[in-house]
C-alpha cells in the first residue's frame, strides 16, 4: 500500500507527548497556523469564481478546487473537475479541457474507478501532446503508471513512469515524483531494497527544495518497506518522522496511511490490541477521504487481529468486506476496459504516423506530377480530359451496380454485428456473473470452512459457521439455477411447456419456501385475501422462478418489521399478480437500468446479500415468453410493487399446449 504521487500528502505521529508540553503547544500553533492556512486559501478560491468575469477563469478555479480537494475529499475533488471540464467544453477551452481531464482522472483513482480514470488521463494526454504542454504531459504519464500500478500491472506502471522520468531529464524538470513512484514498482516486484534506495534520492531531493509533503512522502514509503523488510524498528522510527509532519500540514490523507501503516507494525510485533486501535481509527478517517487501497489493506490487518484474538465472527464479516472490495478494484470487466482504452490510444498514434507518411509520399507525388506537366503541358491536358470524359460515364454506370451491392451487403452485415453484439453481450454477462457474483460466496464458504477446522472454537460457533455457510450456499444455488436458465434461453432457446394449473398453489409454495429466511430477518410474506384457486394458461415452472426471484428479492431489501404482500387480479382475460413491499423503495438512478438487458444493476441488501442484476432480467424473459408483460411501481421510502400478467385460462382453452421460441 505505497504512497504514489499523485499529489503530495503527508501522515501523523502518537508520540507526541514524549518531546514535552512546549513542544505540543509549538505544534498545535503550527496545525492551527496551517488550518487556517488551509482556509483562507479556500475562501479565496471561492471569492475568485464568485467575481470571475469569463468562464476561462472559471473553468481554472474550478480546476484549482479539484486539486485543493484531492488528497481532503475525493467526492468534491470529482464534482470541481466535471464542473470545470462541461464549462471547457462549451467555451472550446483546449488546455482547460486537458487540465479538467487531468484533475478527473486523479479524483477517479482516488475513488478507485481505475477504467473511468484511465479513459480520462489518455484524453488529458491526447489534448497535451496536441498542445505540446510537455510538462502536463509528464504529469499525465505519472498518473497513467498509477493506475496501471493500482491493477498490479507493474511491467506498464514501470513503462509510464520513465517515459515522466525521460521528459523530467530532457527538460531539467524535478524527478522527485519519479523516482518515488518507480520505487514503488521495485516493491510489488520484492525488491523493498530497491523501493527504499529511490525514496532515499527522492527525500534528498525533497529537503533540498524544503518540500514539506514531499518529506512526509518519502519518509512514510521507507518506513512502510522496512515492514516488508520486517525491520519493525527503523519502520517505526520514519512513520514517526513522517506523522507529525503530516499532523502539522494537516493532511487528512497522509494521517490516514499513517494509522493504517502504524496498525500493521503493532500486529507484526504482537501489539493487538494497539493494532486494532490504530487499524480503527484509519478506518474510520478514511470514511471522509475515501480511498480504497487504504480500506483494503486497514480490512487485512483487522482479519488478522481478530483472528489472532478469537472474534471469529468479526474476522468473517471484516474478510467478506475486503473480499468484496478487493473484487471492485480488479474485476474482469476493469481489466478487459482498461485494455480497451489503453489499445485506442495505441492505435491513434499508429494511426498519426500512418497519416505523417501518407503526407510525405503525396507531396512527392504532386511534385513528380507537376514536373511532368511542365514538359507535357498541352498534350497531357488533352489527353486528361478524354480519359476523364469515358471514366466519368463508365463510373456513373458501375456506381450504380455498386450502390446497389452496397447497400444489400450493408443490411446483412448490419444484421449480423447485432446478432454477434447479441451474442457477446451474453457471454461477458456471464463471465461477469461468474467473476464476480459466484466468486466471492465461493471465498467467504471457503473461508467459513477453514474456521471451522479450528479446534479452539465452541459449539455454538460453529453452529454460526455452519448456518451461515448453509445460507450462502443456498443463495449460490439459486443464483446459478437463474445464470443457467437465462443463458440457455439466450443462447440456444428454450421450449416453453404451456399447461392449465392453480397459480394460488404456486404462490402458498413459495411462501412456504421463503418463510424461514423471511422470519430470521423478522420480516413477514403473506398472501393477500382472495381466491383461493386461479386457473391460468403458462409454463408452471417458469411462472413459479419468475414469483420465487420477485419475492426473495423483496425480502432481500427489507429491514426487520417490513412486510411483503402477494395479490392477484383478474382483468379480461390476463391475471395480474402483485408482490408489494413497505421498504425503502428503489431510487430513481437505479429505475432506468432495471429490466434493461444492456446495462447491468445490482446492490447489496440489508443483511449484505450480494445480488447480480440477473434475476429480474430472467423474470422478464420468462413472463414475455408466457405471452405476458412484466413493470413496476416505486418511490424512494415508500415501498415497491412488482407486476407481471398471465393469461386465464378460459373453458374453451386446451388443458395442454407446448411452443418453441
């Protein structure tokens, strides 16, 4: 968990009243002197947009904003950049738009949105090199390795590192950033000897310039190695250089690394109750700064303590979270996105140099040309102009034959791409499924049953374990009964066995099925009065997975003393049913991407059960293939109620009938 340079930060000490009360009085002056510092830096800012005259100064203020927020508030550090980036835009601001693109991108590593960022520092690049901004382009380098070093990519974060570090050379620009992050690179590779060498030229750098954040940089970089080196001495020793530093430029980010650094080495020297203190408290400061390698690596030490301590069940929900967080920050479609992104650039400038030497052989040719038209002048003009007159009605004649098989080619290519689009679609739908939703119950089942071969844990512990274990295993099978379903309706098709039978049955069964997870999260599933038989016309067994999703869903998102209802209604010749719940509804950003097939949705329910956006899909699917018609009502607090019809079977209808789709 090195300390990229991004932007400078800084990190904070707990052995402050050793130096003596002057020296705590000297330094709460100087942290206020700083906040204030901090403040009144802010309010100038504020003033400057509140007064600017052009957007151009806008758009720079707003840029300033981001930057003043990256390492305080990742959230308002990305609203300053898109603010500065949609005002660019619209005034055609080119260096403006390369700086907000920058600042974004920054924001977005910050938040742990590795492809969005990405995506945003090769346009801020594009835009540079455009520009010739040499040393925005040097900056930009920096932070594409950063990201390339967030997804373990080291061999591409070591490329963009030297190519900053070659322009920092060429233009006599401080190598200071360079040389801590190719450091950071020799560490993942094992070489913490390395990573410490390059911070150590870095620090000289940074006391040189008297580079306060710089220091606090460096300091806590080889403090953090001597750890990896297992020297818990000297580790201790910089952290404690580096956190007062960071407590006196008040630089919330660098505090929080501190902490979190701080908890590992009183784990590794059998400190756990210490650990656990500084682990919480990094933890809890990095709520308002948001930077997620900081939570993976405070989530690893506090498995470890408590683990070491006893709490099984605290060690269980804490490597659930750092499972999950760790699936965010380097899933399959991040990795496949990133590769997009980093192949389009490739290719532009492929495509650049193509263009240069297209140039270069037309401008010869022309020469070629004209110095042939000089000696033939009245001959070559004469004979241009009957070559000219047959080709241009030979050409209107093979233009037409060509429009005509154009455009036929063009409808059955066109139909083909949406056939393969199709096609593709499903299978990284599937793909994702499995990376990311099968994946982690399989790590938490796993780590379940390794708490249980621990000899020192009571009855009722493994009890816990074994329940819990039950339920994940449970909540598996049905995800992947709904991954097999849809993809073989998706992909081959499905026969849909159309028969008479009492949907009330279907219903009372799967109430049945729900009560005992319902009850546990005192949560109450009743059907609504009504009939007590319905006859209805449909694939029994899809109908019955379309109500099975609709109300494991409902429960999933309720809290205890919500209830979910099941009605039905007959109109004409359709049945309606309803499952309606009293819970916290669905917001209205989420709204638009349900029952949409391609976008995908998904969140975690009250008791933290993972979904895949699948199941409603799959109800879709199967209720149109039931000639019927799926939607759904809701708004924030209030509750939702999802409906789907059915057609009624009439006396006049045949008990069975079978259709392929």
């Amino acid at each position: 968990m090195g300390k990229p340079t991004i932007y400078k930060s800084g990190f904070h000490t707990r052995n402050m009243v050793k130096k003596g009360f002057f020296f705590i009085l000297g330094l709460m002056l100087c942290f206020s002197l700083v906040c204030h510092a901090q403040t009144g830096r802010l309010k100038t800012l504020q003033e400057k947009l509140r007064t600017a005259k052009h957007d151009t100064d806008r758009v720079n203020t707003y840029y300033s904003l981001s930057r003043y927020y990256w390492n305080k508030n990742a959230d308002t550090a990305l609203f300053m950049a898109e603010k500065s980036l949609v005002l660019a835009q619209k005034n055609h601001f080119d260096k403006g738009i390369a700086l907000a693109y920058l600042t974004k991108g920054v924001s977005l590593v910050s938040k742990g949105r590795l492809p969005e960022a990405l995506e945003c520092l090769f346009q801020s690049l594009r835009m540079s090199e455009k520009l010739g901004l040499i040393g925005l382009s040097q900056n930009v380098f920096n932070n594409i390795g950063i990201v390339y070093a967030d997804m373990e990519d080291y061999n591409n974060a070591l490329f963009y590192y030297k190519k900053a570090y070659n322009i920092a050379l060429q233009h006599n620009y401080p190598t200071f950033n360079e040389l801590v992050n190719i450091g950071e690179v020799f560490k993942y590779k094992n070489h913490a000897d390395s990573t410490i060498a390059y911070n150590q030229k870095a620090l000289k750098i940074a006391q040189a310039a008297k580079d306060t954040f710089g220091i606090i940089v460096t300091y806590y970089n080889i403090g953090e190695n001597y750890i990896a080196l297992k020297n818990y001495q000297l580790a201790q020793n910089y952290l404690n250089k580096a956190l007062p530093l960071a407590v006196k430029m008040n630089d919330d980010e660098g505090i929080t690394y501190c902490h979190s650094a701080f908890a590992l080495v009183y784990y590794h020297t059998g400190k756990y109750k210490k650990s656990l203190e500084y682990a919480q408290m990094a933890l809890k400061e990095n709520k308002k700064i948001g930077i997620n390698e900081i939570s993976k690596q405070v989530y690893n030490v506090l498995y470890l303590i408590h683990l070491k301590l006893g709490n099984y069940k605290e060690a269980l929900q804490i490597r659930n979270l750092e499972v999950a967080l760790k699936d965010s920050l380097s899933g399959v479609e991040k990795t496949r996105a990133i590769t997009k992104i980093q192949s389009g650039y490739g290719l532009e400038k492929q495509q650049q140099q193509i263009n240069l030497l297209k140039k270069s052989a037309i401008i010869k040719q022309e020469e070629l040309k004209n110095t042939e038209l000089k000696r033939n002048l009245i001959t070559a003009v004469a004979l241009f102009l009957l070559v000219l007159a047959l080709l241009l009605v030979k050409n209107f004649v093979d233009k037409k034959k060509l429009i005509k098989q154009l455009e036929e080619q063009n409808r059955d290519i066109s139909n083909k791409n949406q056939h393969l689009e199709e096609l593709i679609l499903v299978r990284n739908r599937i793909f994702s499924i499995i990376a990311h939703d099968l994946r982690g119950p399989v790590h938490s089942i796993s780590g379940m049953m390794d708490m249980l071969k621990t000899e020192s844990m009571d009855e009722e512990e493994k009890e816990y374990f074994i329940e819990k274990a039950s339920q994940s295993l449970n909540v598996t099978a049905n995800l992947l009964d709904n991954l097999l379903y849809w993809a073989r309706s998706q992909m081959d098709g499905m026969q849909v066995n159309t028969i008479a039978f009492d949907i009330q049955q279907v219903i009372q069964q799967n109430i049945a099925l729900i009560e005992a997870r319902a009850t546990e999260k005192s949560i109450r599933v009743f059907k609504e009065e009504g009939k007590d038989s319905q006859m209805v016309l449909a694939d029994q067994a899809m109908i019955d997975i379309v109500i099975r999703n609709l109300v494991e869903n409902a429960v999933k998102f309720l809290k205890a003393g919500n209830s979910v209802s099941i009605a039905t209604e007959e109109k004409e010749d359709k049945l309606i049913v309803s499952i309606k719940d009293d819970g916290q509804g669905i917001s209205l950003e989420a709204q638009s991407k349900i029952f949409n097939k391609y976008t995908s949705y998904s969140s975690f329910g009250t008791a933290q059960e993972k979904g895949s956006g699948l199941g409603l899909l799959l109800c879709k699917e199967l209720v149109e293939k039931n000639h019927g018609n799926i939607w759904f009502e809701s708004k924030p607090d209030e509750g939702t109620t999802f409906f789907f019809t059915i057609p009624l079977k009439k006396t006049s209808d045949l008990a069975v009938m079978t259709t392929s789709y």
